[in-house]
C-alpha cells in the first residue's frame, strides 16, 4: 500500500513537473513579443517594480506587455522553487529528479538577474549596442539550459520513462555496442549546434525588430550594405547554420530510429524528425514575410521543442550508452575464494 501511495505521489510529481516546463516555454514565447514589439522599456529602467510601482496604472500598451511578462516571470520562479520542494520530498537522495530540480531553480534565478540587467543597463526598446547582444545571447543559452533541467526533471520522474529504461537495460538478446566516447561527441555537436543557431536567431531576430524591410528586396540591399549595422550584416549567419545544424540533427534522428536504440530514443528521434523539417518551413516563412510578430512566435516555438526533444533524446542515448558500458564490465570478485578461482582458471 506504502509503494502504491509513493508511485502516485511521484507520477503527481512527474505530471506537474511537465506542467512547470509547458509554463515556462509560454512564458518564453511571452519574451519574444516583448522583444519584437519593444516594449522591454515599458516598464522604465525600473526593476523589479514597473514603473516604480507594483501594479502600474499607465494605459500603454509596451507597459501593459512588459508587466505581463514579469509578472509570468515571477510566477514562474514561484512553480519552480515548489518543483524542487516535492522533488526532495518525493524521492531519495542521489534521485536525478533532485539533481534536475535543483539546476532549474539556479537558471531560474539566473535568468532573472539577465532580464534584470538588460532593463537596468538600457538594452532594450530600440539599443542596438553590443552589450544587448551578448547579454541576450547568454539570456537564450540560459533560458535553454532552464529547459533542458526542467525537461529532465519531468522525465526522470516519469514512470514510463523509468520503466522503459529498466526495460532496455535488462536485454541481453541484441546488445547495443555504441562506440564509446563517439556517441558522447556525437550528441554534444548536436546540443551545441542547437545553442549556435538559437544565438544567431536571436541576434537575426534582434536586427529584424531594430531595421525592419518593407520589403524582401529592401532587406537584401541592407543586408549588402557596406554602412549597414553589424546586426544586419550578421544575419546571414543565422540561415547557413540552421541548414548545417539542421541537417547534421536529421542525420541523428535517422541513426536513432535505424539503430538498435532504446523505445525512449526511438521515439524522440520520431518527434525530432518532423520538428525539423517544419522548423526548415517556418524558417523561409519568416524571411519571405519579413518576420511578422506571429510567425517569430511560432519560429521560436519551433526552436523550443527541437531542443527539448534533442535534451531527451541525448540523455536516453547517453543513458544507454553507459548501461551498455557497464554490462560488459568484467564484475569485481564477491569474495576472495572467487578471486583465486579465477586466477586458478586463467593459469590453467
């Protein structure tokens, strides 16, 4: 009865948990119409209050916008400081659950003090100074690694997920030799490059809300320009690594899916697959569009998803890899009479 209350309790956990990471992508997506709309000024060079004030009474709609999203913001730290509560409630010590928990609470927490800086240093509304580019680059680096540990902590607390794992593990009929350290540098490539194309996006989609073309032909000409801003002559990089990166991840998912792999892998590679091609279309939307405000959401949503879905297909490939590394590990001797037995053996 005790073990049946605990797995509940746990899948409680596991379900709110995923909850905690749907929020925060939302309030991501929130980020981004703050960015593309400029209204990170809406609020002044105030911080944490909006306009030096807890609950603003101006009627513009940047300050409308800004509040909203810290607002979200703040109940986002509130969600996750409850997440790693009941993850060291729910489970043991040495639980990947409390390891995840607690790296999301730190992001959190990081990713405020950048939202912070960016306001009180003045890059927002329509700087387009370096700072604001580096600090909203380490923002989305940040701001994925927050995914990533929230991602982690739903899935490790899942049940299937537990099970499946078991599962993988305790086959020995086809056993799985990845080749060592080649899957390791194989996943972190991807993870990596998955972190290079959303920097550049973000730099690509910064110089779309600053310099906005009224026309394709107009943006190209920017884009060539020897005067234009180092934001527009930058965003060229975005596409070109999007196409390299995006195939290289479709190169993955194949591997997975054709590989004797665990279920868990096979079926992020079946999610990652389709999330990439869509990405590839949502992407030449955007330029063809000139980037309307919808069409940066969805791209960015888009971008979200890959890298959750490549997270977890990374750590069940990795998982596996290590499972499979142990189970053709000679085991150490029980005892001593054991340990001359097989020193008897090999010297016969």
């Amino acid at each position: 009865m005790r073990e049946s209350s605990q797995n509940a309790g746990r899948s409680r956990f596991a379900a709110y948990a995923w909850f905690v990471l749907a929020y925060n992508v939302g309030v991501i997506l929130w980020g981004a119409v703050v960015r593309a709309t400029g209204s990170g000024a809406g609020c002044g060079d105030h911080w944490p209050l909006c306009g030096g004030q807890v609950i603003p009474h101006a009627a513009q709609i940047a300050t409308l916008i800004e509040f909203a999203h810290r607002a979200t913001s703040g109940i986002a730290v509130a969600l996750v400081l409850a997440l790693v509560y009941f993850a060291f409630r729910r489970f043991p010590a040495n639980h990947p659950s409390r390891r995840y928990a607690a790296a999301a609470v730190f992001f959190t927490l990081t990713e405020g003090l950048l939202g912070a800086a960016l306001v009180l240093f003045g890059d927002v509304g329509n700087n387009a100074s370096a700072s604001r580019v580096f600090i909203l680059s380490l923002h989305l680096v940040n701001t994925f690694l927050l995914l990533a540990s929230l991602a982690l902590t739903a899935k490790s607390a899942s049940p299937g997920w537990q099970a499946s794992a078991t599962e993988d593990s305790a086959r020995r009929a086809a056993p799985w030799r990845a080749p060592g350290r080649g899957i390791y540098a194989a996943y972190l490539v991807g993870l990596f490059g998955v972190l290079a194309i959303a920097v550049t996006g973000t730099i690509a989609a910064l110089g779309d809300t600053l310099f906005h073309a009224t026309s394709l032909a107009q943006g190209f000409e920017w884009d060539l320009s020897p005067t234009a801003s180092p934001l527009l002559r930058l965003r060229i990089i975005h596409p070109v690594m999007a196409v390299l990166i995006g195939t290289y991840l479709i190169a993955l998912a194949v591997h997975a899916l054709s590989a004797p792999t665990p279920r868990a892998a096979k079926r992020m590679a079946a999610f990652l697959l389709p999330l990439v091609a869509i990405q590839f279309g949502f992407g030449a939307l955007n330029v063809l569009l000139l980037a309307p405000l919808w069409m940066q959401v969805l791209h960015l949503l888009t971008a979200d998803l890959i890298w959750i879905t490549l997270v977890l297909l990374s750590a069940a490939m990795l998982a596996r890899e290590r499972a499979s590394q142990a189970e053709y590990r000679e085991p150490a001797p029980a005892s001593v009479a054991e340990a001359e037995g097989r020193a008897s053996a090999l010297t016969t």
